[in-house]
C-alpha cells in the first residue's frame, strides 16, 4: 500500500503519440498502475527514440491485437477490472474497434472512460483530421504569439503537452467524484477547445474594443522595459519585465545609468512604454557585455524579474532543475544510466512519485493476461501463436 | 442549479493574478465552492486589463473577470488581527487553500500551513510560485515572459530565423507561464482531494511554474538525456538538419487572399490527396518533389510553389477542399474567426455571463463535457471586491 494519491487506480491506456500518454505518465507516476495496451501492427509513434522515455514512464504495456473478437474481448474484461480508460484516436476509431463508452460501462458500470480528439467527438467539424501544431493556428492561440505585423509563427510544441496535463487533471476530477456518487463518467475532450481556453485576455478585448489582437513580440501590454537583451556570446538574451516603479529604480541602479533613474519621462509604466525603444538600447549597452546567467544574477539581487532565454540542452542543465530533483536519474535497458524528467510538483512530506524506465511493447503479457485476466499458460500460449497476443 | 463534479467542496483562493486563481477557477467550473480572498485593494489582476475602451476600471478587467468567474469574492486586510481571525475562521471549514505569494508571504502573516494544519489537519495547502519554495532560484522573481524563456519555449516558438542575433526569441501571447502553472496546481490539488477521499489525509504541494513550462518539453529533455543536440534556431543549420534527415514533419503555412492556412501533408498518402486538392500541377511529378525525403530536403522551393497556387483562394476553402480529402489542413483563425466557427457554436464552448459592471459578455468555457454530470460554468459572475463580504463573513461569527 503506498501512499501516492493515486494508489489503487487502474487506468487501461488505449491512447498513443503525445497528449494521452503524457495524461497517463501523470497518473502513473502519481500511483495509478498504468497498463499501456499496444499494437504490434499500428506501433505508437511516441514509442521511438528518446522521446519515449519520457511519454512512457513508470507504465506497464501489454501487446494486444484489438481489432481480433478474443482480443476485444480481453480488453473488455481487462476494463472490467480498471477504473479509468483514456484513448486519442480519431473520432470513430474507438466505436469501430467496439470499444463505445456504451461497451466500457458495459464490462464496467463506473468506468472513467476518457476521449480526446482534435475538435472534440459530436459538432459539424468532428471529422477534421488534426494535428496539435495546426490546431494551434486554428484556435487563434498563434494569432497572439509573434512579431508585431510578422508572419503568423510555427508555433513550437504546446498542443500536445498542454492537453495532456488538462486529460490528466480531467480524470483526477472525475475520479473524485466517483469516490462520492459511485458514478462513472464519459468525458468528450476537445483539443482546440483546451488552446482556445487559454487566449481569454484576446477573447475578451475584442469583445470590449472591437479590435482582434495582435501578436506584441516580447513587449507588454502594460510593463515596460519588456524584453530580451543581447548578451555576451552568440544568440544569448537574457528577458527582463520591469513590473512596477521601485523595480524600474533597481534596474536603473544595476545598469549604472542614474540618469534615468531620475528622468521624469521614465516615472511610470505609460512613460517607459512610449520610450521604449531608447530604454532597450541602454540596457542593451549594459547587457551586451555580461554572460547572461551573470547579467540574470545582478539583477535577480536586486529584485528585477530576469532569466536566460535558453534552449531545451540548457535548460537541461539548468542547477534549479537538478538540486531540486525534478531531473531524476534512470537506468535504462541499454545499460546507461539517463537522466530524465520528473513533475512539476511536491507533495511534502509525502511518497516520492514511481519513476521507472519506460516499459517495452509486450514486457507485461504475462502480468497482465496471466495474473490479473486468470489465463492459463496454455491458453496465452495459443492467443499468441493466433497473433492476438503479439 | 448544476451540481458539478465536486458538490460540498470548499475552496479558498488566496492568489493573485493569473496561476493560483486560474487553478481555482478550474476548480470552480468542476463544481467547488471557491471563496476569492482579495486584499482590501483588490486583486492585481483587477489593474491587468483588457479593458473596455482602455480605461481601467477595477470591475472591468478581462482577465480578472475571466480567471474569477463562478467564484465568490471577501476582501480582508490579513495583516490585520480581525483580517487573520477572519480567515482563519473560512480555513476552518476549507478543504483546500490555493495561493501564489512570493515564498514565505502569508506565512509572515502566521497564516502559513502549519498554522493553519492545527485548525484543520485535513486541509489541503497549494502553493504556486515561479520556481516553488525550493532551489537556487527559490526566491528569484520572474513573470511570464521570464518564465517562458528561461523553460526553452521561446527558443521553439518562432522556428528558425536568418539571424538569430537580430531576431531574438519571442514568447509566446496570452500568459501561458502563468496558465500551465494553474493548470499544475489544479491537477495535482484534485489528486491530493482524491487522496483526501480515501485516507483522510491533507498536505501542502508546492507547485513551481518554471518546471510546469519546463514539463511541457519533457520529449526535448530526453533528447538531451540521450545527446541529442538542440534543435538550431538558424535557418542554415536546419538546412543542414534536414540534409541529414532530422526534420521530419512537412507542415506549415500559406498565403491566402484573406490570411493563411495552415496545412501538413506529411505522410505520401495526404501528399498524393493534397495534389488532387491542386488539381495535380505539372511540376508534381519533378523527381526532387516526388518523396517525402525528396519534398523535405526541398521544401523552401516547394513552398514557393504552393504559396503561389494558395493565395488565389481563401483561407476558409482551402481548409474546407483539404479536410474533404482528409488531409490536416485548417485556417489560421484569429479571435475574430472564433465567433463564427460553427464547430465551437454547436459545441456551446463560449458562454455569456452578466457582469453587474462589465456587462453580457462571453468567455471561454470548459474544453471537456462529462456524459452524467454537467458543470456550472455560469453559475455567477466574478465577484464585485468585497461582494460576499456581508454574506460569508458575518456567518463566520
């Protein structure tokens, strides 16, 4: 019995490629005992590569063909034991396979069964194909994001992860209340209605001004000095978001320009917005001869907002990340030991999150369909020469 | 009156801002009674705006109205002796605490977590900070634009760029710094509540926002685990990733005569569709445009060429002509585009609430329906600063 919140939760993981096995990755390193059901013939991209070690953390994952009868069948009563159900795939895809909320509360009347989908299951566009990068456009959530007057941006990696948190928190919400009314839950997720929920500032100024918002770059709506700096070496910056007066007074102090300190133009916020232009290449001239981790340090000292703008290698070695345990290490089966993410909180006091090496397709057959579904050696045996257990 | 998914729930929200309220507004839409506990000032997101006509106005702010709506609303001067005895009191009686001080704040009050676990063992305690109460950078202060750079995000956002040291990293619109921070706290919180179901037990989490950002690229992390190099922000290293086949998406955007739209036809299946959809141009059957390895390592020429097919047409009907043939394909919609999407109006994602001040306005709703339980996602509107003073804190006596 261990005491992680998640403890004695059963979750078959029917989902694939980013935003489900993330929600997952949550709840097993949580306590929830994850079964990962895969197919050999259609594999989970998020299964290749390094990336896998960190979508599939802490997860057991059987092989299973769903598509056969006795394979259906298997998964049924593997849900018939479970708690909790979450699948990604195309809308459709899960009632084809026989898979409906319909037949999960049929093996299980309380099932929490979970389905995400780019533009949610039922409305005109259900079908749209979609991936979490064109979604971004889609939702308007790139439309605030770039350069003023620029080219619409890519958009980085945002989709995905951010859905994949807000599955996990779903089912924690739906799971509580099960604990209170025994009741089960079919939750319909939409993905560009999770990246549209995050632009509410933009929804509602158009709504107030009758303008559509515009991407600001580093700038800010209100705060001024806004930005990045250039720094010594090549594409270092280190941003800078002066929040109030007396922040406006230190910086001025750290960058040893009295001056402006005292000039009545840069008073407030209002001033240094309509100077900002002339603010940015005084603190340039200061930051362009500092490492930006010094430039962050002197700064930090004296209560400005600050930090590096690193890429994802730096990031990873960032001492913040690692003293405080969010950087773990793990052995993996080729024998190295990596070290790999953890989460983003801490229950004081509390168990250490399970972090294990991200399971292989088929590693636990024999856990699965010997010790938890009562098969026979002989009957798992024949499932597998059938090609139904792969 | 709809129940929701956490009837008998009590929640105090103690943050300001946009993370710990985000939290506890996603806690309100599940259905929790979430007490705002705002200083005699109100909160600062009461001074963020956007605001009707630009003109601030405490009641009119759009973030505040939309990061507190469903809540109810005190305000209490806690450094005050009747202010800390007053919450102390709504503690009592609390399942959960949510807030985002700077480190130490509301313990310096003597209203920290262990003051207030002797009045209620039980409690719930979350905190949400920029990089939590632990660490070098424990007392660092950073904002969003902070945060998002620091966590590899803005390196991401822009994709590569001719010069990267006169185009520098850009972070992202709309507070995501501060939302995933939220979003964190609510799911770890709803954890811990369910923890609280079965064993009774409270506890303080304690929520850093940097590694929630940092959490986000946990694929670019094991990258690194295992060597691999950033992806460049220089478009000519890209060149050369691409050459030696590191790029492996092909998806971007095209001019349109109304805008763009965004489109991947990556797999050779959606490419052989999307060449239908352009009625197969003659330069198709090139042999540098024939495979996907082929179009990849081609794509800046390849570009050009169906920018100039797309900008005869709108946004809206490329979209439409590609998701006929099923090939991922949407336009490049701004908040504008949003109002007159017919899939997020026949879904019911926006919904209007009265505000006393603001007015009918219509926010963002929840992302997820749940088949046997609706939620109350317009129960009431943010609360006016000070609002439910009478009502609540006069019960406490």
């Amino acid at each position: 019995m261990s005491d992680l919140p998640l403890d004695g939760v059963r979750v078959v993981d029917l989902s694939w490629i980013i935003a489900g096995p993330t929600a997952t990755r949550f709840m097993a390193a949580m306590g929830a005992e994850v079964i990962k059901v895969g197919s050999g013939r259609r594999p989970d991209p998020s299964t290749r590569g390094p990336a896998f070690q960190a979508y599939n953390q802490s997860k057991l994952y059987c092989a299973l063909n769903i598509s056969s009868p006795e394979g259906l069948e298997l998964v049924k009563q593997l849900i018939a034991v479970s708690d909790v159900v979450i699948e990604n795939f195309a809308v459709g895809v899960i009632d084809r396979l026989g898979l409906s909320y319909e037949a999960a509360s049929a093996a299980r009347p309380d099932i929490i069964m979970v389905s995400s989908s780019g533009t949610g299951h039922f409305g005109p566009h259900k079908d749209y194909v979609a991936y979490g990068s064109l979604l971004q456009h889609y939702t308007g959530w790139n439309s605030i994001s770039g350069n003023p007057g620029g080219e619409p941006v890519p958009g980085g990696l945002w989709a995905d992860p951010w859905v994949g948190m807000e599955l996990a928190m779903v089912t924690a919400a739906a799971l509580n209340n099960r604990a209170l009314t025994g009741q089960g839950q079919y939750i319909d997720f939409s993905m560009a209605e999770a990246l549209t929920a995050g632009i509410p500032g933009a929804i509602l100024d158009y709504q107030m001004n009758h303008r559509v918002p515009e991407p600001m770059g580093n700038r800010d709506a209100r705060y001024a000095p806004h930005g990045v700096y250039h720094c010594v070496g090549a594409d270092r910056w280190v941003a800078i978001a002066v929040t109030n007066d007396e922040e406006w007074q230190s910086l001025c102090a750290v960058i040893q320009r009295p001056d402006l300190a005292v000039d009545p133009r840069f008073d407030n916020a209002d001033g240094r917005r309509k100077h900002q232009e002339k603010l940015d290449a005084a603190i340039t001239q200061w930051t362009s001869l500092l490492e930006d981790h010094e430039a962050t340090r002197r700064l930090q000292e004296t209560g400005v907002p600050s930090g590096p703008s690193l890429d994802i290698c730096r990031v990873f070695n960032e001492s913040q990340l690692r003293e405080v345990g969010y950087i773990n290490q793990i052995q993996t089966r080729d024998g190295e030991l990596r070290e790999l993410p953890g989460l983003p909180w801490r229950f004081e006091g509390g168990e250490e999150p399970i972090f294990t090496e991200a399971p292989i397709l088929g590693q636990h057959n024999e856990y699965v369909y010997q010790e938890l579904l009562g098969l026979s050696e002989h009957e798992t045996n024949r499932l597998v020469e059938e090609q139904i257990i792969y | 009156m709809v129940a929701g998914l956490l009837p008998g729930v009590r929640i105090l929200d103690v943050g300001q801002g946009i993370s710990a309220p985000y939290c506890a507004k996603i806690l309100a839409q599940m259905g929790a009674e979430v007490i705002k506990v705002e200083p005699l000032e109100g909160d600062e997101a009461r001074r963020m705006g956007p605001f009707p006509s630009d003109s601030p106005h405490p009641e009119k702010s759009g973030l505040f109205l939309a990061m507190n709506a469903n809540k109810y609303g005190v305000s209490l001067d806690l450094a005050s002796p009747d202010g800390a005895e007053a919450f102390k009191g709504l503690a009592a009686g609390a399942d959960i605490v949510v807030e985002n001080p700077p480190p130490g704040s509301l313990e310096a009050h003597g209203l920290g977590y262990e003051t207030l676990k002797t009045i209620n063992p039980g409690l719930i305690f979350t905190s949400v900070t920029p990089f939590g109460n632990r660490g070098p950078y424990k007392y660092f202060k950073a904002t969003d634009l902070v945060l998002y750079h620091m966590s590899g995000h803005a390196h991401g956002l822009l994709g590569a760029v001719e010069n990267p040291d006169s185009n520098p990293p850009i972070r992202a619109g709309g507070h995501q710094a501060e939302l995933v921070g939220g979003m964190a706290a609510a799911t770890a919180t709803l954890m811990a509540l369910y923890r609280k179901r079965i064993t009774g037990k409270g506890c303080r989490i304690d929520i850093s926002s940097f590694e929630a950002m940092v959490n986000q690229l946990i694929s670019g992390l094991a990258n690194c685990a295992y060597g691999r190099p950033a992806p460049p922000r220089d478009a000519r290293k890209v060149e050369e990733a691409a050459a030696a086949g590191m790029v492996s998406a092909i998806g971007g955007i095209l001019p349109c005569n109304d805008g763009y739209v965004a489109i991947s036809p990556r797999e050779d299946v959606q490419w052989e569709r999307w060449l239908g959809v352009m009625d197969n141009p003659a330069w198709a059957t090139e042999e540098r445009y024939s495979t996907r390895d082929a179009r990849q390592k081609n794509s800046p020429a390849l570009w050009k060429l169906l920018s100039e097919w797309s900008s005869n047409y709108s946004k809206h009907e490329i979209a439409r002509w590609g998701q006929e043939q099923r090939i991922p394909c949407f336009p490049v919609n701004t908040v504008l585009d949003l109002f007159n999407d017919d899939q997020l109006a026949h879904r019911e994602f926006f919904v209007e609430i009265e505000h006393p001040a603001a007015g009918a306005l219509k926010y963002p709703g929840a992302a997820y329906k749940f088949s046997n339980t609706g939620l109350p996602l317009a129960a009431r509107p943010a609360p006016l600063l000070g609002e439910h003073n009478e009502s609540i804190l006069e019960k406490l006596e």
